[in-house]
C-alpha cells in the first residue's frame, strides 16, 4: 500500500491511448515511448492488451523485458486464455501486473455479454483468483461502473476484493458522470465494501463530456489514490485524463490537493513532444501545459503584464513542465512594450520617438501579415529596404 497521501500514476498511453484512430505505433516506438514514460516515474505502465494479437503480446513482453523502473501491467479481459497469455507477457519484468476486468452496467451485461448479474459475479472471482495465482498484483476493473446499479456495483467489487485483488478501479468508461457524482461514489464504496482498506481504489475516466482531469481529481477527493491517465489525454473516442494535467493541477493548486507522487515535472513536455512524434498528431496549440500556446501571450495587456511579473497571467513557469520558456508572440494585439522589447534583444534599442513610429508601421503590417517574424521587425526599422508584403484575401 502506498502512503495515504501518495497518488500512485497509472500510464495507459500504451494500451487504450494506443488504441484511438490514429495512435496505432509499431514495437520500436512503443519501447521508446515506455522507456521515456518510466523516466517520467509513472508508478505503473500498462504496456498493452496482450490477447488482442501477437504484435501486441509482442509488445507487451518486449517491455516487460527491457523496461525498468516501472510496474509493467497488461490488460485481460475476465477469461482463462486472457489471463494467461497477460501472465506470460509481463512474466519478464521484476515488477508486474495483470489489470481483468468485466463490465458491471445492466446495459453492458444484456446487450455486450449477454450474462446475468449472478454469471457476471461469478466470473469475476473465478478470474480474479486464476490471476492471482499467476501474480501478486492484481487489478479489478468493473467497466461501466458509472453507469451501474450502486448495489451490484458494491456486490462485484467486494467479489473481486475477496477472491485477491489488490487495486480496484471504477471507470467512468464512456465519459457520462460528473465530479460530485463520482467522488460521491468512491465515498460509497469505502463505506460499503470490507477490507477496502488494504485495496488501492482507483479512477479512469474518459473526456466525452470534457471532466475526465475533473472527475479524476474529484475521485481522489473520494478516496482514490490511483489515476489512470494518458500523455495527452489521447484514447478511444474523446480520449483519456490527460497526465500532464492531472500533475499540473496537483502541483499548482497543493492547496486543494495535497498529494505526493513520483512524476518527474520538468519530463511532461519532452514527454508529450515524443508522443506527437509516434503517433500521426499532436496535441491541439492550446492543450494546457503542453500545447504550443500553454506558455504564450500575444495580448498588449498581457505582454506588460508577463514583462512586469510573470505571476500575473501564468500560474505555473514553463519551465515547470519541461517546456522551455515562456514566448511574448507579436502580432495584430500586441502593445508598444513588448515590440520594443523584441527589438532591443535584436540589438536594436529606440527612443519613444523612433518606437512610436515603428510601431505605427509594425501595426499596419500586423494587420495584413498572420506571422510576424525577426525579419519583419528589422524591416520595420527601414520601411523603404522592406520588401513589400504580399496581403491575406
């Protein structure tokens, strides 16, 4: 068990991030990508649904093999050949997890697995206690648990907690509950369930309604001490909670979450721009802490603000995260301060005068030119060696 104020970081990017349209990678860029997720200390890396084809099992044991520093899991959904082939793909790591699971809403049960309630609690335990003879960390997962009635819900879980498992995770499969809904439920389970003191609880949540980094903190609040997360928050549909996120707001707002982990900060955006490399997309400009714009500021009022005291317009230094330096962009909304700043660094220092007029010039242009360059501001200093600017129709 981890300390009661811990949060232990469960990385999927491999696994259910891999499987959104899009995010497929082949073995060499998924050793990569875990290799760089261990060096970014996630707790627990689940490498891969070992059962689904070979590459994957593959994958998985690659990493198991290679990969150190990290609990390496696979996923297997609640049967025999699953279990095992899980059991002989993470074989090789010194650390290792095998992650079952078995959907626990009415709807999954008639309509995906078409099993009744008292089937499905069966084949939890069978599963759970065939896993755990195999290994010593074993993950439950009720899929749909959100959507599930709270006393079946209590039901399966106290099954599973029974027959061996060591964390239990309550997903918010299809991204439906909201923050005060999910919170509340882990409070529900910790009451209700003997011995969920000796088990992790943990969240994964999906962004279909944009609250999967809220819903996951609101978890924690609940009780949880597991998140299950994604580098970018990419996965199935709308994706995942986004790690970096999740670690932002843990470390920026401590005083509403005073957790520990064992991330390292400053490998958040190296590790998002490997990701952008792997898979065929990056993350959209204003992705927060990641994106290319999370750290810029081309607003007038803003750029005095950031020159006087960064504080004023960023919460956190980009520096923080690992991405490098906050970026004063010039363009049709910026102010005389940070135009005169940009052009001091290029060597040239002007009077207010000479700035008046070069700002004149520099707003014009502005007004005609999306990107604005060095080059541009250096023409603006001797408007007639500039080279005519083609307009935007």
């Amino acid at each position: 068990m981890p300390a009661p104020d811990q949060i232990v970081f469960f990385d999927t990017t491999l696994r259910d991030g891999e499987q959104s349209p899009g995010c497929t990678m082949h073995l060499d860029e998924k050793l990569r990508m875990a290799h760089q997720l261990s060096n970014l200390g996630v707790d627990v890396l689940e490498a891969g649904f070992a059962i689904a084809s070979e590459g994957d099992f593959n994958a998985v044991r690659a990493i198991a093999s290679q990969v150190r520093g990290t609990r390496i899991a696979s996923l297997a959904r609640c049967k025999r050949e699953d279990i095992e082939a899980a059991a002989r793909a993470i074989a090789p790591a010194p650390s290792n997890r095998i992650h079952v699971f078995l959907a626990t809403s009415d709807l999954h049960l008639e309509y995906k697995l078409r099993i009744t309630r008292q089937q499905a609690l069966d084949q939890a335990a069978e599963s759970v206690r065939l896993a755990r003879s195999l290994v010593d960390d074993i993950e439950f997962s009720t899929e749909d648990g959100t959507r599930s009635d709270h006393d079946f819900l209590i039901q399966m879980i106290t099954v599973a907690v029974q027959a061996g498992a060591t964390t239990i995770n309550i997903p918010d499969t299809v991204g439906y509950t909201t923050p005060a809904e999910y919170e509340a439920l882990f409070r529900l389970v910790k009451t209700s369930v003997p011995g969920i003191d000796q088990v992790i609880l943990s969240t994964h949540c999906h962004n279909d309604l944009g609250m999967a980094v809220a819903n996951s903190l609101a978890g924690v609040q609940g009780g949880a001490r597991q998140i299950e997360c994604t580098i970018n928050g990419i996965g199935e549909r709308a994706g995942n909670a986004a790690l970096e996120e999740i670690a932002a707001a843990l470390m920026v707002r401590r005083d509403k979450f005073p957790y520990t982990h064992h991330l390292k900060m400053t490998e958040l955006y190296p590790t998002s721009q490997m990701l952008a490399e792997c898979i065929s997309f990056g993350c959209s400009p204003n992705k927060a802490v990641v994106g290319a714009n999370a750290f810029a500021h081309e607003s007038g009022i803003h750029q005095h603000g950031m020159m006087a005291n960064p504080l004023t317009y960023e919460i956190m230094t980009p520096e923080s995260v690992g991405a490098g330096h906050t970026n004063l962009v010039l363009g049709k909304h910026s102010g005389r301060r940070a135009l005169a700043d940009r052009l001091e660094k290029l060597g040239h220092p002007l009077t207010r005068e000479q700035l008046d007029e070069v700002y004149a010039r520099f707003t014009e242009l502005a007004d005609r030119k999306k990107s604005i360059y060095d080059q541009d501001l250096l023409g603006l200093l001797h408007p007639a060696k500039a080279a005519p600017v083609a307009t935007i129709s």
